[in-house]
C-alpha cells in the first residue's frame, strides 16, 4: 500500500507542475490555446491518482473487515 501513496503523491507533483503554468498563462494571454499534450497528461495523472485512491480505500476497508472479524 505504501507503495500507491508513493504513485499517487509523485503523480501528484507532475500534474500540479503543467496545470500552474497553464493556469498563469490563460489568465495573462486570453487567446492562448492549451497544448493537447498537457490536456492529455493531466488527464491520465487525474486518472492514476483516482485508480491509486481507489485501491488504497478498498485495501483499508478489506483491512477493517479483517481486523473486525478477529476481534
């Protein structure tokens, strides 16, 4: 698990790394168009930090369960 929190932090710091200067950019030059490249790999950082969320909650939910059962 620790593993996925690792993914999903370090998937974390590149997309914060394109939206910031995209962001800066659209506000400054309102006719400035965004790059496919970036929207595409936003997209999958979105999708990879959501898949990585998602198995760690199923991961300490299955955990509970365990921990409920023996007890």
């Amino acid at each position: 698990m620790k593993k996925l929190i690792y993914l999903r932090l370090f998937c974390c710091l590149p997309l914060i790394a394109i939206i910031l200067p995209d962001i800066t950019e659209t506000f400054i030059n309102p006719g400035f168009k965004l790059p496919f490249f970036h929207i595409t790999a936003g997209s999958a950082f979105i999708a990879v930090i959501g898949i990585c969320t998602l198995i760690i909650r199923y991961q300490k939910k299955q955990e509970l369960k365990v921990q409920y059962q023996q007890s």
